[in-house]
C-alpha cells in the first residue's frame, strides 16, 4: 500500500502534465481535495471552479475542447453523471467531444451520505452511450497512468474513482493500454472491476486454502476489450463477475455480452446488488453495506462454493 488515495494520485499526475501543458484544463464543481490545492494556486489560470453546476460544467468543459483544450471535469461521480446525462449523451457522446469526466466515491464510496451519493449505477449508464469509455479504477498506481492516458484520448472518458485508500496492484512498468489484467490464475476466474478486485483478491484467497483454485481477472476498460478478456479467462471452467453496482445492466451483463458475441459457452455467476433490495439505507460503513448486499468477501466466498456444487 502506498498510503495515497486513487484522487490525490490522479490530480498529482495531472497537476504535473499541466505544468508542462498551459492547454490543459481542470474544471471543479466546488469539489476540493488536497491535491488541487496546488492545482488551485500554482496553475490559476488553468483552473475553473464552476459551483455545484455540474450539468453547466460539461458544456463548459466541451466548449474549452471544442477550442483545442484538453479538459478535466470533477466531481462527486452520482452528480457527474446522472445529474449531467443529457449533456454527456449529446455534447461527449453524439458530437464526439472528448473530455474527461472525473467521478469519485464509485459504489458505496460515500458510504455514510446515503443512497444519494452512491453511485451503483454509473456503469450501466455510461456504458449504454458510444464513445463514452469508462476507466474503472482498482489501485493508485493505474489512477496516475489514466491521467496521462487521458490527455490523449480521441473520445471522452469517465474515470471512476474510489475514495479508500486501497492496496497497490500494479507496478510502475504496467501497461494499462490492455484494459485487462490477470491478476492472479486459476482454474476459473473472477472478473472483477474497481475497488471490487480487492474482494476478489481476499475471496480468491479464502477459496484457495479450501483447495479451490480460483484466479483473478481486473477489467478496468469499459467497453471491454474483448480479444484481451477471453484470452485472459481462456480455459476457465466456470466464471464469476464481481461488482458494486446494481446486477442489472453492469459490469456482469457486459462481461456476458462479451462471451456471447464471441461464442464462449461457460456458466456465468453475477454477483452485484440484488433490484429487489433497492436502494441502501442502512449505516455503519461500506463493509456492513457490502455485508447487507451479499458483496463482502465472505459472502462472495459462500456464493462461489455454490456455484461451484
């Protein structure tokens, strides 16, 4: 663990691209976090804190594009995105503008602020539109490279940060252009995205003392690189996709998507939140949400070995 939020590792990256760069450009809707501070002081003029407008921040950012600017938007991720849908859908997505679209708080980041700020459903949203690419964020490490890939981008993306400081998976040689890694192999996998491949990770662990022999497979790209993902799970006897989002529409339906379209008949476990329980009013943290959805680790652990009857 380096001891650095995925947000302070993604605006230390861009705060030095921007040094070297004058055309690029942060947009903030009131959102502050220590890493744009210097942001904030150093690059004044490189740095626009629009209000709590979010929807007036993409036609913004979009304008500044369309201008030759290479854009950051920033946000809590529920009001970058369902707040701003039709401006996303028709400036970034039907004219092709590309900007960059920052959310934080993926899942249940915001755990003690209420359905309000959980964002279980932005997967589903943003992958519904063309290019649009989402970059479902798993460790620090890859947070800083997707702000440096970000600046070269040809379409908008949406980077999905979470708010835990989590483990480092990645090396500094990683090359996150595949949108897909193995992170552990195993005769079946778990694919799994954002801060979920950690669960994966501990419940892969769980499995494989019992003698199952379970690997971990990251998507962090959405749309999935299809040729990168079925090579990665090549062999695997059963496959479970793991997320903190609503099942419906998510990161599992994409992952079946992707088997059907290049016919790969294997069973298929999605594990994510369930429509009938709705939307989470309980408290107390993300692990007792996660516990309330049936997504914790041990969970997850008891969900496999049925699957696997």
């Amino acid at each position: 663990m380096n001891n650095i939020t995925q947000r302070d590792s993604f605006w230390n990256k861009v705060y030095d691209l921007a040094k070297e760069n004058k055309d690029i450009i942060v947009l903030s809707a009131d959102m502050g976090a220590p890493s744009l501070d210097k942001f904030r002081t150093d690059l004044s003029a490189q740095f626009v804190n629009v209000g709590i407008a979010e929807q007036n921040a993409i036609l913004i950012a979009s304008g500044l594009a369309k201008e030759g600017k290479r854009v950051f938007v920033y946000a809590i991720a529920p009001f970058i995105t369902f707040r701003c849908l039709e401006q996303i859908r028709v400036n970034n997505s039907m004219m092709k503008i590309p900007i960059t679209i920052v959310g934080v708080g993926a899942g249940f980041g915001y755990e003690d602020s209420g359905p309000t700020h959980h964002m279980i459903e932005d997967i589903a949203l943003m992958r519904s539109m063309p290019d649009i690419v989402i970059n479902s964020i798993s460790d620090s490490t890859m947070a800083a490279a997707v702000a440096e890939m970000s600046t070269r981008m040809k379409k908008a993306n949406y980077v999905r940060l979470d708010r835990l400081v989590l483990p480092t998976l990645y090396g500094q040689e990683e090359d996150f252009s595949k949108g897909v890694a193995i992170l552990r192999p195993g005769d079946i996998y778990i694919a799994a995205t954002g801060s979920m491949v950690h669960v994966a990770l501990e419940a892969a662990e769980k499995l494989n003392k019992s003698g199952v022999n379970v690997g971990v497979v990251d998507v962090y790209t959405i749309p999935i690189n299809e040729k990168n993902f079925v090579e990665a799970i090549d062999g695997s006897k059963k496959l479970i996709a793991l997320e903190e989002h609503f099942v419906s529409g998510g990161f599992g339906g994409a992952i079946c998507e992707v088997l059907q379209d290049n016919a790969v008949t294997i069973p298929v476990k999605r594990i994510g939140l369930s429509m009938d329980q709705g939307y989470c009013y309980k408290y107390g943290g993300r692990d007792v949400i996660r516990q309330h959805y049936g997504i914790d680790a041990d969970s997850v652990v008891q969900k496999i070995n049925e699957f696997l009857k």
